[in-house]
C-alpha cells in the first residue's frame, strides 16, 4: 500500500522531512478495523511529533491521526462495524499513522461518518471534535442544555481547527456566553460565523476589550494557543472559582497564578483514553455519533477549510509548512491516492 512517512526529524523544508513509500497493508487483530483511507486531515500534533520523534534507525513512522474512509475488514472481536461501513476518527498517537491507504484503528475510538458529509468534511472533524467535546463538558464541566448559564467562556485561538468546533459546540449546545479571540480580520469574521458572540484581539491587551463588552463573568476558559503568552493576562480577569483549560504544551506556565482565585486547571489530550486503554474508552465512539448525529441534523457543520489536493509527501508537506506558519484558519483536508 501506499504511504507517507519519515525516517528523521527534519523541518518541513528538507525535500525528505516527509516521504512518499510502500509498506506492507497491516492485518486486523483483536478489537481492530482496518479501514480504507479515502481523506484525511492535518492537525499541529503532526508537525509536532514530526519534530521531536523520530522513529528507530531504519524505519519509517507515519504520521496522521484524522481520516474518513470505509471498513475494509475487522478483528475477530469487532462487534461495532462490519466491511463496508463508513468511518471517521481520530486514531492512537501509539500507533502507526492515517497517512496510508489502510489503517489499523480500535474501533471503540470510531464513529460513523456522518451521512450529509463527504470523506473531506468528514476528515476535517474527529479530533477536534474529541478534543473540543472534552475539553468543554469533561474538563471544564460545562452542563449541555439550552439553559441559560450566567457565565462566558474564553476561547483563545477560536479560528484554529479546536476552536472552530469548540465555539460551536459551546453556542449550540449551552446556554454559555462565548467569546473568542483572533488577531486578524478574516479569523475573527470566521469565528463570528462559527456562533461567538464576540470576538476579541488577542494580540492586544485583553482586559480592557473583555470589561468593554460588559459580558457576564468569565468563569470558563479553553486556552487553545500560546498559553504562556496569554494565562497570566487571562488570570487577572477570569471570575473567581472559575477553570482554566489548555490544550498546548506551555513553555512555561506557573499554575500558581490562579491560586489567590481558587481557580482551577485542566488539561486535555484526546489521546489519553487511547494511549491508556482506559476503562471508558469506548466513549470516544459515541462522541463521534453524537457529533455526526448534530452534523446531519444542521445543529453543527464541518471546519473544512482548504483541501490540498490528494494524500502525498508533496502535499502534507505544504500542510504542515502552514499550520508552523500559525496563520491557518479551520481545518486542513487531503483527499485520495
């Protein structure tokens, strides 16, 4: 089968940071699916992973976690799918990637891919949507209903992929406030269209636009980017009590700072019930249903944002070049071999 990979840690400049090879079509055991890659998407884990692990001498690690395609066979304990199904996930950052014409994933971490979309939207959404979903109702302990909730929730970086889905989830589902932020004119329109409320500049002093707007408190804030650069800004006019979530990897982030507010901190990785096999990991599956089930009802909608024509080196490498560059808006999309 057709793949792509890398051998090193390289930046996404070298002509080899990311390589088009063969590989042999992996066998499902156990729990497994093995799904025929039809698109997949580009996330900032990749880059990420990229470039700080690299695989054992005389390998080649493939890279991605999206995808959108349809079941091509199953382990013998596969009960949830059957050859022919239609899929869309975010797989294990312990496994060999989606960057490849078949894939091997547990199907307790698979939705079916939801019936208005093609595989490209579709791609755009598993892992954003685990981590959004996460973030907002596990971590953050926001209530779903449409009840009014006399509190706003932050989302700093809300054009990126997290954010497109989180602004959503959090307008449609909650009766919370939402506020984001984005520096730039078409960021900041998108994120309006997404559902938000109100948009900030993030590349400003942020209090004095919060208090202008004369919202309620800021109890919830999901810290999506550059959180060194913006927590203690935020801990100054966050509400007391309140919980602070992040999703990034802070050079520095001093966890004190929200002491005097009894504020607490929550980090979120959707990749913790994969990685840890944990004893609810099957909830990532029904996630995904709820989130196709919103999608074919209109509630939601795919954060597509740009396609890079078909799944090759050439074109991941273009991928991830932008999402370095920070000025990417929605999602990423590859589709096809």
């Amino acid at each position: 089968m057709k793949a792509v990979g890398y051998k090193k840690s390289l930046p996404i400049e070298d002509q080899d940071a990311l390589i088009d090879f063969e590989t042999a079509k992996p066998d499902p055991r156990g729990r497994d699916i093995r799904v025929a890659v039809k698109a997949i998407s580009a996330n900032p884990v990749d880059y990420k992973v990229r470039k700080r692990a690299a695989p054992p001498e005389g390998e080649t690690k493939i890279l991605g976690y999206d995808a959108a395609g349809v079941v091509d066979a199953v382990g013998p304990e596969v009960t949830l799918f059957k050859p022919g199904d239609e899929v869309f996930y975010a797989g294990s950052i312990l496994r060999q990637g989606t960057n490849a014409e078949f894939h091997l994933v547990d199907e307790r971490i698979v939705g079916n891919k939801p019936k208005s979309l093609s595989f490209a939207q579709a791609a755009a959404l598993p892992l954003t949507s685990i981590t959004a979903w996460e973030l907002l109702f596990d971590r953050l302990g926001a209530v779903p209903g449409k009840s009014v909730d006399p509190r706003t929730l932050l989302i700093t970086g809300g054009a990126g992929g997290v954010g497109s889905i989180l602004i959503q989830l959090a307008r449609r589902l909650t009766g919370l406030t939402v506020l984001a932020t984005a520096t730039r004119p078409e960021s900041q329109k998108w994120c309006l269209d997404l559902g938000a409320h109100a948009v900030i500049d993030h590349g400003k002093p942020m209090k004095e636009q919060v208090e202008k707007l004369k919202l309620p408190p800021v109890a919830l804030v999901a810290s999506l980017t550059f959180t060194d650069q913006h927590y203690k800004a935020i801990a100054e006019f966050m509400a007391p009590q309140g919980r602070f979530g992040l999703i990034d990897d802070p050079p520095e982030f001093a966890m004190s700072t929200f002491k005097g507010k009894a504020i607490s901190v929550h980090w979120e990785s959707m990749f913790t019930r994969s990685s840890f096999q944990t004893p609810d990991m099957i909830a990532q599956h029904h996630l995904l249903n709820d989130v196709a089930d919103l999608i074919d009802k209109g509630v939601l909608r795919t954060t597509l944002d740009q396609t890079f024509g078909t799944i090759n080196a050439a074109n991941l490498k273009r991928a991830h070049a932008l999402l370095e560059s920070g000025k990417s808006r929605g999602k990423i999309v590859l589709e096809g071999w």
